[in-house]
C-alpha cells in the first residue's frame, strides 16, 4: 500500500517531503551565510549597524564600492555577532536533516522499485543498506560526525567507548569560529596525551554550496568577496578558492 502527500500529482510520493527538507537545509545555511556577509563588511565598517545597511543593499542587487578592508581572517571571538545570535543552532539543524535527507534518499529507491511500505518492515535491512549508501555518497564525515556527538545528543551525555575526553569537551564546548570568508565548527586543535577531539572542522556553507547542483539546491546568495574585482581584474582578490 502507498498514500502520502503527492506533490503537484507526482507519483513520487516522497518528493514531498525530501523538498521539504531540502527547503530547510537552505534555511539554515542562508541564515549562515548571511552572517557570513555581514562578518565580511565589517571588516569594511566601523560599526555592524552600517554593515547592516550595505548588506540590505547588497540583497537588492545594488552593494556600493566598499571603502578599503582591513580584513581579520577570523579567531573565537564571544562577541561575534553570528555567535552571539544562533550559536551552534544552524549547524545542529543542517546535520540533522543531512542525514534525514540521505534516509529519503534511500527509501525513495526502494519504493521506487516498485516496493510497498509494508516491504520496509520485511526488508528492513535491504532499506537500511539503501540508506547507507546514500549517506556515503551524500553526507560528508564531519557532518555526520557532528549529527551523532553535538547535535542530536552530545557525546558526554552518551560516550562511547572510542569518545576521548576532548571529543567529550567539544562536544559541550563547541562553538563557530569566522575563518573567512565562512563559519566553521569543530576547529579546536587542543592536544592531550597525544589525542585531539574526534569531530572535524566543517562549514554549512561549504557543504551546502558543494552540493547544489548535485542535489539541485536552492542556490545561496554569494560571498560578497567573490564579486570583488581586483585591480588588474582578478576576481575575488582577497582569496583565490573560497
């Protein structure tokens, strides 16, 4: 038996909710990426408030020639705007529902093999290697990494017997850092008897962008950085590969 919600009288009854989740994939790197933008103009402007207003500027398709940047590649900072207002939120949500849509990835073959929902239950397995599948086609290690140990309970409220104390610490402690031009989590390279945390440094952005046309994304708004022009006309001046 199938039912669900079709979308636009599609036979795939799930395109529903896999756009549905890429819908809010977007939502939380645009949020990122936003900050992103904002974090870069102030390398340009004395306060976030005029930084504001350009970036406004920016979203209408009209960003004025920026006065001379003095930019700061990045460093923890507990007064980052981005920090201060969603903290680790966005990453949390994005590897959650990365993993989520690698599960709709692996159902949707399976029923589009032309199984029913009651063969999930009876071949449970053969689902569940579907699943994996697309996980390791679609899901880098450092999100997946994040999803199990910060975001979807932390590693020192569950550790497991291969989790080193770090891997604990961070998993409570972990917060975004400005690297420009991006955010990025997991960047703590504390050493103890040898052994860093086990999580890996990642971006939302990054990933989101890497994957766009591959999953067929909703584009984000560029890095402003990369619609620089540089005096000799090098695009992107400030940093060659972002």
């Amino acid at each position: 038996m199938k039912f669900g919600i079709s979308q636009d009288g599609s036979d795939d009854l799930l395109e529903y909710p896999i756009n549905q989740v890429k819908s809010l994939l977007y939502r939380e790197a645009s949020n990122v990426r936003h900050y992103e933008n904002l974090k870069f103009l102030m390398n340009c402007y004395k306060t976030q408030h005029e930084a504001e207003q350009v970036l406004n500027f920016y979203y209408r398709g009209k960003l004025p020639p920026l006065p001379p940047i003095h930019l700061q590649l990045g460093g923890l900072s507990m007064n980052d705007p981005y920090l201060i207002a969603c903290g680790t939120t966005n990453f949390d949500v994005f590897s959650i529902y990365m993993m989520n849509l690698c599960s709709l990835f692996g159902i949707q073959k399976f029923l589009n093999q032309g199984n029913e929902y009651d063969d999930i239950k009876k071949r449970a397995q053969e689902v569940k290697e579907l699943i994996y599948n697309e996980r390791n086609e679609w899901l880098p290690k450092p999100v997946k990494l994040w999803r199990n140990k910060v975001a979807a309970h932390y590693a020192a409220a569950d550790p497991q017997k291969n989790d080193n104390v770090l891997t604990l610490m961070d998993s409570l402690s972990a917060v975004p850092q400005y690297k420009f031009p991006r955010y990025t989590v997991a960047s703590m390279n504390i050493v103890v008897d040898g052994k860093t945390s086990q999580l890996q440094e990642w971006s939302v952005t990054r990933v989101y962008d890497d994957l766009t046309d591959k999953l067929s994304l909703r584009p984000l708004v560029p890095l402003i950085n990369t619609r620089l022009v540089g005096p000799n006309g090098e695009k992107d001046p400030l940093l060659t590969s972002s």
